[in-house]
C-alpha cells in the first residue's frame, strides 16, 4: 500500500499512529506530498480528485481518502488492535473523533490562513473564530469525554497528535491557559510509542 502524507499534517500523523498501533506499518511505504489549498500537486489528484492528504492506495490499486475512512480501514485489517469498539459505545466514540478532527480541522485552517494569505490581509476575526472552536472542544472533551479517553485508547493517542499540532503553529494561543485537566492528562500521555514514532521532526 502507499501513502500520501507529509508529517507536520495531524490528519497524517493520526493514520500514521494507526499504522503503528495496528502493527501495518511495514505493509505501507509513505511517499511525501506537498498539497495546500492553493496548489494539490500533480500526484496526490489522480488518487484523490480533492487533493488532500492522507490518501492511502490500496493493494490492489484502489484509493481510499479522508483519515476516518483510512484509519477504520486499517481497523478492519487488524481488529485486534481494537482501535474503535464493537459494541454501541461506537457512535460515542466516533462522535468524540469528530470532535477531535474538528479541532484539526480549525487548527490546520488557521495556519493556512496566516502562511498563505498576504499579512496585511490576514482575517484575525476569522482566525478569532476557529480559536474559540477550539477552545470550546477543549472544554468540551473536559467535561464529557475524559473516561471515553481511557476506555478507547486510539482517541487519547489522536487528540494528543491534535492538542501537539497546536503547539506547532499555535502555540501563541498558550491552550493550556484554561485547560489544566487537559493539560495533565497530556502531559502524562504524549510518551506512548506510537506518538514518539510519528512526532514530527522540528
């Protein structure tokens, strides 16, 4: 299999934590992609039409795209890695993975937003928004979500990819401030194998 990827993305690095954590991770060879919103390359399209990243193509040459959908597959390649449940905690789970991918989703636009768009027409209103995205998911997964972190590791493994992302290109946003149970709880997280294999290099 191959798969499309640059390792700043969270997106990336979330199907490369599930590489790691199925077991599959020598069943795939990674091939770098640069993509933005303003330029998709000329490889990543053939595979997949939005020119996004991660998009896995499969053995027998078939392409699959959009993290969730990579990562359930590589669930279903390896179920004893038990990255989602069985049973009906699943629509909990994935709900709280779309919280997760939401904050990605915020994260990555705003840092699209201040490398791509001329400084004197960075829209900081805008910006102000996806933070307060953001920081309402964080207050959020405090509230509700820290048991379904213990009972399904995969989620802890993806929001500690999403909350060292912010540290990359937001780290002026100090998401700690305001958020010290998360905090911890990362704190005594972030060393799990899979995150230290994947962490990308500065």
């Amino acid at each position: 299999m191959i798969l499309y990827s640059n390792s700043p993305s969270p997106f990336v690095r979330k199907v490369l934590i599930a590489l790691h954590e199925t077991g599959l991770q020598d069943r795939v060879e990674l091939q770098t992609a640069a993509v933005s919103p303003l330029n998709s390359g000329d490889i990543v399209p053939s595979a997949n039409p939005l020119g996004k990243i991660p998009c896995l193509v499969r053995d027998d040459g078939k392409p699959i795209y959009d993290s969730r959908v990579i990562t359930k597959y590589l669930a279903s390649l390896a179920p004893q890695a038990k990255l989602y449940p069985l049973d009906d905690t699943i629509w909990d789970v994935v709900t709280l993975e779309a919280t997760i991918d939401g904050i990605m989703d915020a994260a990555v636009s705003m840092a699209y937003e201040k490398r791509l768009r001329p400084a004197e027409l960075v829209f900081e209103d805008w910006l102000d928004g996806q933070w307060a995205k953001i920081d309402r998911a964080l207050s959020h997964i405090e509230m509700k979500w820290m048991p379904t972190l213990s009972e399904t590791p995969f989620m802890g493994l993806i929001l500690v990819a999403a909350l060292e992302y912010i540290d990359l290109r937001h780290d002026d946003r100090k998401w700690r401030d305001g958020h010290s149970m998360l905090a911890d709880w990362h704190a005594a997280n972030k060393d799990a194998p899979s995150l230290v294999a994947t962490r990308p290099q500065p």
